[in-house]
C-alpha cells in the first residue's frame, strides 16, 4: 500500500487533511506538496509575527483596561488575563524556535485598531458600569480576533506536520476562548444590570428634593 492516497488536489490550503488517522507520514519532506508546505510555512510564519506585535501590544493594552474598570470582577479576569497574555507572549516565541526562527513582531493593524477603538471606548464612557460595560465590548473583541488567529495557527501547525507547535498553540487558543467565556459571564451577571440601573438614576438626579436613597 504504497500510494492509498494519491492528492491529485492542487490547493495548497484545503481543509480535508482533518483525520488524524494517517497523518504520520506527512511531514514538509520533499514530497510532492513541498511547495505547497514551504508557501504554508511563510504565511504560517508571517501570521506568527502578527501575533506576536498582538500579544505585545496587549501586555501593555490591559493594565489601562484594568486601571479603567471599577468592577471588581472585571478588574479580577483582566489581571488573569493579563498574566496568562505574558505567557503567551513566550509561548509564540516558542514557536518561532520549533520553525526554527527568530522571533520577530510584525505590526498587526487590526489589533491596533481594536485598542484604539477600546482607548475611544474607554474615554467616553462615564466611569462606573458604564465604562465597564464598554471595557467588556472591546475585550471581547480582542479576545475574538485572537480567537481567530490561533485557531487558523493551530490548523497550519497541523497541516505542516508540526506537532509542538500545535500543542502550544492550541494551548493559548484555549486560553482566549475561556477569557472570552468569562467576559460574558461578567457582563451577565452584573455590569450591564449596573450599567442600565445607573441610566435610571441619572434620570432621576434632575428631580429636586433628593433625599438620601438606600
Ligand atoms: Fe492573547
Ligand atoms: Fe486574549
């Protein structure tokens, strides 16, 4: 059984290599597909680099999150986060060694719009729930664009064979799927509520006799 399989499919990124059944023998030798791994692996590579300059932009992105927010749960998962983003921060680099490369950061324009837009957020919402809500919205966010570029590292790490890589991505894909869970459960479970009751007493602030509420 030499040839089982033989891929007369020329697309270089079809999703069919799914089963992980026989996939042993399919590593980036030169095979018949060399060419379509080595083009995989320089856009596998060139979105590592676009992570990278993400995660680290991050670690310097969340602490005015964290410095923005009041609640005390959303201040909780973002120091969470921001400690786990540390550590994804060298997770990359890691797989930058088992390509055998240096790590290099490449300026991601999304993410910089997206904490540019979380910096806007952040301004002109009130203090309070308020903002915090608006913190929520553009963590989220981030944690989706993040979501979306792990998943698609992970399943190139795959395709190319490269197993290390696909344990430490899948690692932080992980991680940025939980952190976005637990974004919502603090949205649910409080801040909206607060930010939506805070509406309700502005209205009431323009009434004269205020007595001390309880
Ligand atoms: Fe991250
Ligand atoms: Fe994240």
């Amino acid at each position: 059984m030499a040839n089982s399989k033989t891929n007369s499919n020329g697309r270089a990124n079809s999703s069919g290599s799914k089963s992980k059944s026989g996939s042993n023998g399919t590593s980036s030798k030169n095979s018949s597909n060399g060419m379509q791994s080595s083009q995989l692996m320089k856009l596998f590579e060139e979105e590592l680099k676009d992570i990278y300059w993400a995660e680290k932009a991050l670690t310097k992105a969340i602490p005015k999150m964290i410095k923005n927010a009041t609640s005390e749960e959303l201040i909780e998962a973002l120091e969470n986060h921001l400690a786990e983003t540390e550590e994804q921060v060298k997770r990359v680099e890691q797989v930058f060694e088992v390509i055998g490369k240096k790590a290099t950061a490449k300026k991601c324009d999304a993410m910089e719009g997206l904490i540019k837009e979380a910096e806007g957020i952040m301004e002109a919402c009130e203090v309070g729930a308020m903002r915090d809500a608006g913190i929520i919205s553009a963590g989220q966010k981030v944690e989706h664009y993040e979501i979306a570029s792990y998943g698609t590292l992970r399943q190139f790490a795959e395709t190319l064979g490269l197993d290390e890589a696909v344990e430490l991505l899948e690692a932080t894909l992980d991680e940025e799927k939980a952190a976005d869970e637990k974004l919502t459960e603090v949205a649910v479970s409080a801040i909206n509520i607060q930010a939506s009751q805070e509406e309700d007493d502005e209205e009431e602030e323009e009434e004269p006799a205020g007595k001390k509420s309880r």
